[in-house]
C-alpha cells in the first residue's frame, strides 16, 4: 500500500547552468529517445550545421547539412537539420523527402510523430494552403506569448489544460496527447491511460514558484498518493509550467523540452506505481524525451572531467542518490550525467533488456542489482564497471577537445 501523504515530485532542470557557463540556447535538434547507435561526430560539422540555423543562414546551414547526410547518414539530427534548413528556404519537396528520411532512421516514436507533423505542414505549404497548427514552424511565439487577464481551460482525452493565453491552452493539450500515446507505447506497453491530468501554465517563473514549485526547476511533476482511510486513497497527478521565459516572450523550452520532460516522469511514476522511480534515471529519461540533441549531455559530462570532475557524482552513488544534490552546479551536472549514463545503457542493452532492467526496479531490486542482472556482471563490480566503459567511451570520442562547460553549453 503507498503510505499516507507520499509526496513525489520531479522536476524539469533549471535553465540556468552552473555558474560561469552561458545561458541554455534554444534547442533546435531533437533527441533520439532509446537511440542504439549514435554515430559520433568526427569533427564539428553538426555543430557546424546548428550554428547556421541558429544564425538564420538557412542556405548555408542546407549545404553544410547536405553534405553532412551525405558522409555520415547515421547522424540522425543532421536530417533534422536539413528538413528545418529546407522548410526556411521553402524548398518544400526537399524538405518532404527529408523529413520521410529522418523517420524512416530515428528510433524514437516521438520524432517519428514530429516528422509526420512536420511532412503534412509541408505538403499543405507546397498546395499553397496555410495549415493551422500543424508542425513546430506553424508556431508563433509572438501570439503564444500574448498573456489574457483570465484563464482558459481547454479539456483533451486525458488532459485538462489551462493557461492565459487560448491558443496555447488548446497546443499544449494536443501536444500533451501526441506525447502520451508515445510515451504510453514506450512504457506501458499501450495500456491505456484512465486518468485525466490537469496542466497549468502559469505566466511566469515567478507565478509558477508562487505556486509551490521549487525555485531552481523549471518545470514540475506531482505525483501524490492521499490516503484517507485503509481503503479511501487515490492518486493526484498534476503537471505546472510556465508560459514566458526569462525575456517576458514565450519560454521557447515549454512545448519542445518542458512538456515531454514531465510527461515522461507522469507515466514513469504510473508505471511504476508505489515505488518510487530512481531520480536518475527517471531525470535521464525525461531529459532523452526533450527536443535536444542528445550528444550535449555527453559533452557536459566530458568538460566537468576536463575541469576536474567539480560536480561529477561517481556512478555508485548516482544510481542510488535519494535526492537532487543542493546547489546549482551539482544539480545541474546531475541532470546531464544521468541523461549521458542513460543513454550510454540504453546504447549498450537490447532494448527489451533495458525494459527487464526498468521492471526489476520496478519490482523492488536496486539499480545495482538490476544493472548485475541484466549485464550478467556481480552486482559489486557492475557499477564501477559500467562506469569505466562510459567515461572511456566519451574520452575516446571527446579527448580533450571540450575544456569548459561553456563550449559543451554550444552544442545543445
Ligand atoms: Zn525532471
């Protein structure tokens, strides 16, 4: 039975990173959720590519990107790259058959369900319609961003959302459902979800800490067991955000990053019921299910090494660390470094092994015991193990070519 007033909540990061590293940029790569194979970049073409986009130099960035898919097809955000570079340039049969190729070889349902949004506002574009709200480039910060005195509520399937702005209201409620039914397929085994969750998007940082959200998140997950009686107890599920960012325009991590990340710890903490998820590994999930190119995190973890591992957590501790660790800088290495070991099992596990993994936690058994078990390693040599063959592997693909956390902030 879950005990009386159990109290869980998680958190999206903070947005801002450890002291002297530059303030997050908007992502515009997207992450390969449960990606097997992540070529490495040889060289910083990718990087390359991001930083035209990011400077409004479509023309460049689909030459740069192009040539990038070319010699390197497996790098899945560089056809993202491309797809966008062509959707700029109005170049929409290109950017349809890119986005059909960027499907066909992510791994991830999301940005399957991403391409596909994106290739009918393509389609509607090149017949000369101007489609609603479909894709992320239909999106208009400015009217998004636009606060009404009063709430209004918007009601989807399993959604009930509300915020100061209605067309806001009513993305984030279709949003949340297009992101349910993929995280549901991925974690629950498309069990269907009984349950109605209210989102609110308050105005702010501020309203939204106003409300009892941490200061340093920027994002929050509420998971509550009430128990009034031995049979008189139920489950309060409930999502806040916050609707502009630090500029007083729309937080461009709402929709893309905010709203998948705490989705992913709803149905994490559905899934497994009474017990409570391992903080880093219900962080490092959530951060693989946001729009953000997955090598930052490994690139974070390799400038801390660089800078003489100032926040690292060894593995042994990380998979068993209670809660999040005080102070900016520690939580925020925290964050990528669960997301960076995530990746790295989830790269190193067949994914129905890592699935075993997930559900012997959820049973009961430690990380370390799960991790034994699915690597057929002592469960008192696993983690040191898998640690070595981690950091090696990001050393290998790094060296020392990332000496600030300021040059890893680039990448994402
Ligand atoms: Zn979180």
């Amino acid at each position: 039975m879950p005990r009386s007033s159990e109290v869980r909540v998680n958190q999206t990061a903070p947005n801002e990173p450890a002291a002297g590293a530059v303030p997050l940029r908007l992502a515009l790569a997207v992450c390969a959720l449960l990606v097997g194979t992540a070529a490495a970049f040889g060289d910083d073409g990718a990087t390359r590519v991001k930083e035209l986009l990011d400077a409004g130099q479509a023309a460049e960035a689909r030459n740069a990107a192009r040539a990038r898919v070319e010699r390197a097809p497996d790098e899945t955000i560089c056809w993202r790259w491309l797809a966008l570079a062509c959707e700029r340039l109005e170049r929409w049969d290109e950017a349809e058959e890119t986005w059909v190729a960027y499907a066909a070889i992510t791994r991830s349902r999301i940005n399957r369900a991403a391409a596909a949004e994106h290739l009918a506002w393509c389609r509607a574009r090149r017949k000369g319609e101007t489609p609603a709200a479909a894709g992320g480039a239909s999106i208009d910060p400015v009217a998004l961003g636009s606060v009404d005195a009063s709430f209004t509520t918007a009601r989807s399937a399993h959604f009930v959302v509300k915020s100061r702005n209605a067309q806001l209201t009513r993305l984030v409620a279709d949003r949340a459902e297009e992101y349910l039914t993929s995280l549901c397929r991925t974690f629950l085994g498309d069990r269907a979800w009984a349950h109605e969750i209210p989102i609110t998007i308050y105005r702010d940082h501020a309203e939204y800490v106003g409300a009892g959200n941490p200061a340093w998140s920027g994002g929050g997950t509420a998971f509550r067991f009430e128990e009034k009686g031995a049979l008189d107890w139920k489950i309060k599920r409930s999502i806040d955000l916050f609707q502009l960012g630090a500029e007083g325009k729309l937080d461009p991590e709402l929709l893309p990053n905010t709203l998948p990340h705490e989705l992913t710890h709803l149905v994490l903490s559905e899934h497994f019921g009474e017990h409570a998820v391992p903080l880093w590994l219900t962080e490092g999930l959530a951060q693989l299910m946001e729009s953000v190119d997955p090598d930052y995190y490994d690139k974070v973890v390799v400038a801390d090494l660089n800078s003489g591992k100032r926040f690292y957590v060894p593995i042994p501790a990380l998979v068993g660390l209670p809660k999040y660790p005080e102070g900016s800088g520690p939580k925020f290495l925290f964050y990528r470094e669960s997301a960076s070991f995530t990746r790295f099992l989830l790269a190193n596990l067949p994914r129905e092994r890592f699935f075993e993994f997930v559900d012997d936690v959820k049973r009961g058994f430690t990380a370390i015991a799960g991790l034994g078990q699915v690597f057929a390693v002592p469960p008192e040599q696993v983690a040191e193990r898998l640690e070595k063959k981690w950091l090696d592997g990001l050393v290998q693909k790094y060296g020392t070519s990332i000496g600030s956390l300021e040059e890893a902030e680039k990448s994402r």
